[in-house]
C-alpha cells in the first residue's frame, strides 16, 4: 500500500468531513484513492462505479479529513438510478466541506451546471476541482467563465477554492490536501480511529472490487445492469468464504457474464482473491454464481440487501 501523498507539519490539529460530488467518471475515486493512499474506491471507466457513499480516512500530522465518495450525478433511469442521485445528493448536506469534481477534460455539462447553481446555496466552504489537467485540451477556462456566469445571472457572490489536480499522477492529490486542511476546523479530537482508512461495510468492499474487475472485463456489454451481492462469508483460521450472487436483468446476459468456459469468473476471481485478501490480511476464496432477476435494480428488496437503501 502507498503512503498518503502529504507533508507532514506539526501544529494544531484540524479536522473535517468532506463531501465528495460531481458528474459521474470524473474521476473522484481515483482522486480519493490518491488522496487516502488506499484502494478505498473502487476504479473504472465505465460510468457509475460508485454505487454507495464510501467514507475515506485520511490522518496525519496535521489532522484527520474524513471523506464521502459519492456515486456521480447523472439523468437518473428507475429505482436504482433515483438512489443514486439522492445519495449523491445526500452527502452534499451536513458536512463541513463540499469538493466538487469536474473533468476538465471534457467542457461543462449539465450536471456541472447544476453543481455549481447548488452551491450558491450551501454555507460551507467549497473547493472547485478541475481534474485531469494532464489530458489536452484542458477546459479550466470554460469551467470559471460557467461559474462567473452563474453568480452573474444569480447576482451572487460566493467565495470557492479552484484547484487543477490529475488524479492519476503521484503528487496529484497534494494541493488539494493542502486547501482542505486549511479550510478544516481545529479539533481536540479526531472523528475515527487513527488507524483505519475506512469504515466501509465488508460485504459492501467485497462486492465492488468483484464488480470492478467483472466491469474491466466485461466493458459496456452489461454496463449498469450487473448486480453483485455477498450473501455469506464463513471466517475460518486464517481463511475466509465468500458466497456472492452476480445478478442480471435477462437470461442473454447471463452467459455473458459467465464467459466461454466460465472464463468471466474465473478472470473475476483470480483478479479479486488476492487483492480482497491483502485489504482484510486473511486469504480469501470466492464462490461466485450467476442469477438471473428481471429488473433487479427496481425492487427494493435486493437494493437493500446491496447497500443501496440506506438514505430512504
């Protein structure tokens, strides 16, 4: 594991929760992977990775930042997508500081449009990412003269922090931990342990690392009706089995996700027992079966059992 891309300096302690929003794959959970120095988010180039709101723990020297990743906004489709967005949206409210992330490699889209007008409503401090400032063209302008815009039409004046960051380098996150520790508060005491990165349900970590490789492998042909839910996981010593369900709208995509020969899982399972096993420090064994649910991601039900249900 990599250590957290900060300088240490000693001094008051400040702590903070940090809301992490923005359109979906621009690129938060590799930014808060970076950030964290852990695999906390799962990484993919398939829109909507993120299907819950993962909370990161970043300690050091200068204090704790506690951050919730969110699953991206974007036009909601059925039950599913409806709670995805209310959990992005969620995590906008109450924290201490709002991060909002825009690709720049892209120019403004709705969704940004729509962060940026939420914002002006909000009272807590908040840091405007531009990410991906590695890739050309690099839209950051088109990004400001949106917001200028904005506060133009709204007659508003609202005090952000811009910062232009690529997720991918090394270093990428360190200007972006720098701005948050100055805006976060003094504190007496952390909010977590200093020892953990995450207090991430197991089943729910389990699940998106099978899902991230079954995506990987499997790219658009199934790319938002995959379900992956961990039914059981009997602790031995030294050994963990774990029983997951793939879930599937249609009995076509069933063989898809199985592969020739069953080749799918088996790239699935290879790919995840080792990585699963170094997170929790225990060998891992998966057993993974395929089933098939028509319209899976509208019954509540099977949301629930996924973690999905929890800001209803």
């Amino acid at each position: 594991m990599s250590e957290p891309l900060v300088q240490k300096t000693h001094g008051m302690k400040r702590c903070a929760v940090v809301g992490i929003v923005g359109r979906t794959n621009s690129g938060k959970s590799t930014l808060l992977n970076r950030m964290v120095g852990e695999k906390i988010s799962i990484v993919s180039p398939v829109e909507q990775t993120t299907r819950n709101t993962i909370r990161g723990i970043l300690t050091e020297d200068r204090g704790q930042l506690v951050f919730l990743d969110t699953p991206g906004l974007h036009k909601a489709e059925g039950t599913l997508g409806t709670l995805l967005n209310r959990m992005a949206r969620h995590a906008s409210a109450g924290v201490d500081i709002l991060m909002v992330v825009f690709d720049g490699a892209n120019r403004p889209q709705l969704e940004d449009d729509g962060w940026m007008h939420r914002v002006l409503t909000m009272d807590q401090p908040v840091v405007f990412v531009l990410n991906k400032n590695d890739m050309r063209p690099f839209y950051d302008q088109a990004f400001k003269d949106l917001w200028d815009a904005i506060c133009k039409e709204k007659e508003a004046t609202r005090e952000v922090s811009w910062i232009s960051a690529s997720a991918i380098h090394v270093a990428g996150g360190v200007d972006v931990i720098d701005r948050l520790f100055a805006l976060a508060q003094p504190s007496a005491e952390y909010l977590f342990p200093e020892d953990i990165v995450t207090d991430y349900p197991r089943k729910m970590a389990i699940a998106d690392v099978i899902r991230e490789k079954l995506l990987s492998r499997l790219h658009q042909e199934i790319p938002h009706e995959l379900g992956v839910r961990v039914d059981q996981i009997d602790e031995g010593k030294g050994r963990w089995n774990v029983t997951v369900t793939l879930m599937v709208n249609r009995e076509s995509q069933k063989g898809i996700v199985i592969g020739p020969k069953g080749e799918n899982l088996k790239y699935a399972r290879l790919c995840s027992e080792p990585e699963l096993s170094d997170i929790f420090g225990v060998k891992v064994a998966l057993e993974l079966w395929v089933r098939v649910e028509k319209d899976w991601m509208k019954n509540p039900q099977l949301l629930q059992q996924m973690g999905y249900m929890g800001v209803l």
